[in-house]
C-alpha cells in the first residue's frame, strides 16, 4: 500500500506543479505562429548563415553546424560539437532557437559532458532497476525509490541549469544580430522581440515543469511496479 500511496503523492505533486507553473503547450504553440512574423524573417539570411554569425560573435571558432530538414529537434552535441539545425524556415522563432544552440555550445565543457554522460547512466541505471525489481533480485524498494528520487534532482539541476541558461540570453543574442545586420526596422525587431519575451516567460515555466514532471512520472510508474512485484 506504501508504494500506492507515494504513487498518488507523485501525480499531486505533478498537478500542483502544472497549476503553478500554468502549463499550457497549447498557448505555447500558438505564441509560436504568427503569420506577419514568419513572413517576415523568413526574408532573412539561411540558418547555417546566421548560426555562423552568431558563432563568431560568441568567438567560436570550433563548433560545426550541420542543417537537417527531415528533423524536427535543434540540438548542441558536445560528443562531437555539433549544432544540428532542424527544418525551421518557415517560423520567426528560428533566430532565437539559433542562438539558444550556439549558446549552448560555450557552456561550461565539464558541465555539458556531466549532462550527457550522466543523463544516459541515468537512463541505463533506471532501466536496470526496474528489471532487477520485476524479476525479483531488488526486494527493498523503498531504498531504490530514493536512490531515483536523488538521481532526478542532480538531472533536473544539471540540465535545468543549462536550459535556462540558453533560454534567457537567447533573446539578447538574436536581437543583436538583427539590429547589427539591419534586417528589418526597429519597430519591427521590437515586435519580434516582444514575441520571443513572451514565448520565454512560458518556455521557461514549461522546460523546468517537462524536465521534473518526467522524472516523477519515471519514479511513480517504478512505485507502481513495486506494488505488484515486491
């Protein structure tokens, strides 16, 4: 019963989360589309022209860019320092999800690479758990729920950290871009701006409830595997 219990205290604390961040993808998808604004930066220079700008600027001379239109996901890849840049040509948000990769890319190294290493022995970790308590090897669950419970907090740290990080400086960075090359007038670079602010205000809320709603939902769902099989 003791497991059900910290299951339902797991999924209150995932509700109450969602409230007080006022999660809402939907609201988030439409801040992302505006048809004035797509039209607009869609006049401005390719994503590999502008993410070599931006690079250059935060005086990065290493890090490759790669462009993948099949993709959907834009991502810095400290194993090979990489930018990988998905298909996002048609949206005004595509210079700051630019500059929010290249941001990514002068992080701290030792924390990126605890990032990645530790997000996949995380992964691996959680897997093995859990097949360890189905087949009847861990019979104390209650230890290895706080052993997961520790091992979400040093994620969520870690890579809230990071996000963030890139997430709010972001904005500064395209904005500096666009006014430098004069692409487009101040009013309309305000607009663009004002968009991308309040894109952030949400987009931040959203990343941290994402990043933290997961990790409970990994450990309520092990809780519920701990009721059946321990």
């Amino acid at each position: 019963m003791q497991y059900i219990i910290l299951c339902m205290v797991l999924i209150a604390t995932i509700i109450i989360l969602a409230l007080i961040t006022n999660f809402n993808i939907k609201k988030i998808k439409e801040l992302g589309n505006d048809k004035v604004l797509d039209e607009l930066v869609k006049r401005f220079p390719s994503n590999i022209e502008i993410c070599e700008y931006m690079l250059n600027k935060l005086q990065n001379k290493h890090t490759k860019i790669v462009e993948k239109k099949d993709s959907q996901a834009n991502l810095y890849l400290i194993i090979n320092d990489t930018i990988s840049i998905a298909n996002i040509d048609n949206t005004y948000t595509r210079v700051q999800t630019i500059a929010h990769e290249c941001l990514h890319s002068i992080q701290n190294k030792v924390m990126l690479w605890f990032n990645f290493i530790y997000s996949n022995i995380h992964i691996i970790l959680y897997l093995i758990i859990v097949l360890l308590t189905i087949f009847g090897v861990i019979k104390n669950g209650l230890f290895w729920i706080t052993i997961l419970t520790i091992m979400a907090l040093i994620f969520y740290f870690v890579r809230s950290e990071l996000e963030i990080d890139a997430m709010l400086k972001a904005r500064f960075l395209a904005k500096e871009y666009i006014q430098q090359n004069k692409l487009t007038s101040e009013g309309n670079i305000e607009l663009i701006i004002k968009k991308y602010d309040k894109l952030n205000d949400l987009g931040v809320k959203a990343t941290c409830f994402t990043l933290i709603s997961g990790q409970l939902i990994k450990i309520a769902i092990y809780c519920i595997i701990c009721f059946f099989v321990i």
